[in-house]
C-alpha cells in the first residue's frame, strides 16, 4: 500500500520501519535535515525534506493517490491540517495523532468531522488504556478494548450467586449488551428469552462505565472491595488513567512535584487527593503510607524517575507497580529485567500507537480489531459507505448473517452499544462481531 508518514519523531520513525518492512511503499515527509539524514540512512523509505502541512510537500508526496496519511508530528496543529489537505489532495484514509484533549471534546466543534479527518489518535489515552486494563480488571479476566477505549468486551462465567440465573434476558434491563453464551460445547447468540444459567461463559459488551457497573449481575468476583491506586506525575497520562477509573471502587491519588500542575488535577478531579511532592523522596513516600496502595503507577515523562520510583514503591510494599517507557532504548532492556523489578505493565507510546494505526492498514475493507475462540470469533471495524444499502436503516431492518451481532456504534456524538431502534448512517464506524468466514460478506453490505 502507499503510505505518507509526516514527522519522524520516536512515533513516525517506528512507524516508518514496521510499515516498510511489511513491504508497504512509504514516503516520510520530515522538517529536520538531520532527522531526515538518519532515517535516509537507517530506513528504507522514500524522504522528503519539507513541511509536512503543505500542499506543496504533500503533492510531492503522493498524496493525490496514497491509500494512507499519517501526521505523527509533535505538534497538534499540523498533524490536522496536514490530515485535512491530503483528504482534499484525494488521499483515502487520513489520521492524526493528537495530544490535546480539545480536539476530542465535541461538544462545540467535531474537530475530526471538521477536518474531514478519518481517524484521530491519542498517544497518551492509547497509553492510559494499557494501564488502566490491569488496574480495572484484577481477576484477569478475558478483556478487549474497541473504539480508542471507549467500548469494551468482557468474557465471564456465570456464578451460582448471580442475580441474572434463570431469568430471561428481556427482563433484566441491562445497560450492556451480551454477544455470545458459551454453554458447554454449543456457542449461541442469546434472545430476548435466553435464561443464563450457572458455569454458562458470556461475552458482554458496552461503554467502560457500563461494562463495570454490570459485572456485579454475573459474577462474584465483583464482591472485591476498593482499590487504593497512587500516580505519580500529572501528566496527560495521568489524566486519562483518572478518567478510565472514575469508578467508585478507585481510591486515587496523585503525587506531582509542580504546584500549578497539582492544582490543575485537583481543579478538575475533586474526588482525587493531590499531594504535592517527589516520589523519588523516600521519606515522602513513607509518610504518605504508600505500601498501603494497591497499584503504584509512574506516568511522568521522565524515564529515569519513573524507574526509580517503582523500584522503591516496590521495596516499601506496594502489591503492584506500574510505569511508562517513552525512550526506545529502554524498552529491550525493561523486557529483560521486568521479571526481576517485578513490573506487571511498562507501556510505551510509542508501541501503543503504532499498534492502534496498524489494525487499519489493510485493504480488505475492514480490519479485525480481536477476537475470541482462537480466531473463530472476529471483531471487526469498518466504516459505512455512501452507497451502502444499509445506510439509512435501523439496525432491527439489517438483514445480518447467523451470529452477527453490531456491538459499537461510532459516530460524532461518541460511541454506544446500538439497540434495535437505532439508524446506520453513511460515515459512521462499526464494530461488528462475527463468525470469521462471514466477514468478507459482512464488510460487503456496508461497503459494497
């Protein structure tokens, strides 16, 4: 496939030499002549030393007939306008990494629909996810995240004390959506009549919130009590680690050395307690008791510190510790010696992100965001044509294949669980969960 990487920061560059050695066709736009220089030299791509938000540049580029855009700059600004002339260039997928919250706040402007951006990425949400996941799910439960986060899929077996055994699904007014019942040997899609019973394996899904709050109804497990999580750093990160844990059960603190950054966190979180300080001071952490916490996450920006930190979060008791890698030579070297500093997730942005954009490069017209039954069962993501016969109906009017479910609807107003009433509308992206031998037949109702 031809594909246009703008920037070649730790994110593009890696981005760079997974994509070329898959054998895509990629031209690298990139600004410095000594960034440029070195990826000439280690990388093999096509570079153009320039401005990667000109239309000049980009013309240059190729975008006119790129399958791909990708704007991984630093910089907010030019990764979308980068984005936006390229789509009127005539470049078929367009995304940009984004930074600043603003730009996914729609509650003014969509910026991404705005921009005619096709998919927008968040390196420090992407991130929060990865230590979030741990943090959420304790019982290690089967867990996929959809939709950057916003939809998430569970497995869980069914306990004897559940509130759901025996009684039919229509009369549980539940706020997720449950896709499969495993029931020994025979996988099924449940109906409005289906009763759940005991040892029965369940895939449920639905926004983060919901899927948490539900749990409860199906298992025992929920029963755990609360969690005390201290962050160390008030980064963005940060901030979107709060977010995924807005629950209850979460006991949160954050601990940072700058006092506008405290005040920030405890403006916009009241529920948060903030603590002004280092966490690479021993005594500090031993005043504010932090072997009492559950989980210990360092999200600064700074590698070093968060290493340190977690080694003497570690040392003073804390059960488990957590932090975030952003230099890539540190990354091999945390892999070899996690097991003996006893690091459950050292997440890095850099792979996160890169991960995210490859699920969408593909031309098969849709691309497998998970699945379930080593592969039988497939997640997949796609985005409704202008001319699909689909678009325009509700969801109860799509004529979908045996054990086809529509499990998130994406659109700009967010995402949702999509019920019977529902309307597909061109532009909008599903995620649809399917036997994986349907999937081409599936992706050809919506994009014919």
């Amino acid at each position: 496939m031809k594909i246009i990487i703008v920037g070649a920061g730790n994110v593009g560059h890696f981005l760079c030499q997974v994509l070329s050695e898959e054998k895509h066709s990629v031209t690298l736009i990139e600004s410095s002549d000594e960034i440029a220089s070195e990826a000439e030299e280690n990388l093999d791509v096509r570079v153009i030393r320039g401005n990667g938000a000109s239309a000049k540049y980009l013309s240059l580029a190729g975008a006119d007939s790129a399958d791909f855009l990708m704007a991984m700059t630093a910089h907010d600004q030019i990764n979308i306008v980068a984005c936006a002339l390229a789509h009127k260039l005539g470049t078929k997928t367009t995304i940009a990494r984004v930074h600043d919250a603003v730009y996914s706040d729609n509650s003014i402007v969509n910026y991404q629909k705005y921009f005619d951006i096709d998919i927008l990425i968040n390196p420090e949400a992407l991130t929060a996810i990865e230590l979030a996941k741990r943090v959420r799910n304790p019982e290690r439960v089967a867990v996929e995240e959809f939709a950057r986060g916003q939809i998430e899929a569970q497995e869980l077996t069914i306990s004897p004390e559940a509130k759901v055994v025996g009684v039919p699904l229509r009369d549980l007014k539940l706020k997720v959506k449950i896709g499969y019942v495993e029931r020994g040997d025979n996988l099924e899609v449940p109906t409005a009549d289906t009763r759940l019973q005991e040892g029965d394996k369940i895939t449920i899904f639905g926004t983060t919130d919901a899927v948490l709050g539900a749990r409860k109804l199906f298992s025992a497990e929920e029963s755990l009590g609360d969690l005390r999580v201290v962050l160390y750093g008030a980064t963005e990160t940060a901030i979107s680690v709060i977010r995924r844990l807005s629950h209850p059960r979460f006991k949160l603190r954050v601990i940072d050395p700058s006092l506008s950054r405290c005040k920030s966190i405890a403006e916009q979180f009241p529920q948060v307690t903030v603590i002004r300080g280092s966490a690479t001071s021993l005594r500090l952490l031993e005043e504010e008791q932090i072997e009492s916490a559950d989980y210990f996450i360092a999200c600064t920006t700074d590698d070093e510190e968060n290493i340190m930190t977690c080694l003497q979060a570690k040392k003073l008791g804390v059960k488990h510790v957590e932090l975030v890698i952003n230099k890539p030579d540190y990354e091999q070297v945390l892999q070899n010696i996690s097991g003996v500093l006893d690091l459950e997730v050292a997440a890095s942005p850099r792979r996160v992100t890169v991960g995210e954009v490859k699920k969408y490069v593909t031309d098969r017209g849709y691309t497998i965001v998970g699945s379930l039954h080593e592969g039988a069962v497939q997640f997949v993501e796609l985005k409704v044509a202008e001319n699909s016969p689909c678009s325009g109906m509700k969801v109860s009017e799509i004529k979908l294949p045996k054990a086809c479910i529509i499990a998130a609807l994406l659109n700009e107003n967010g995402a949702k669980v999509p019920n019977a009433g529902d309307f597909i509308m061109s532009g909008d992206r599903l995620i649809i969960i399917l036997d994986r031998k349907n999937a081409k037949q599936v992706a050809e109702m919506f994009q014919p």
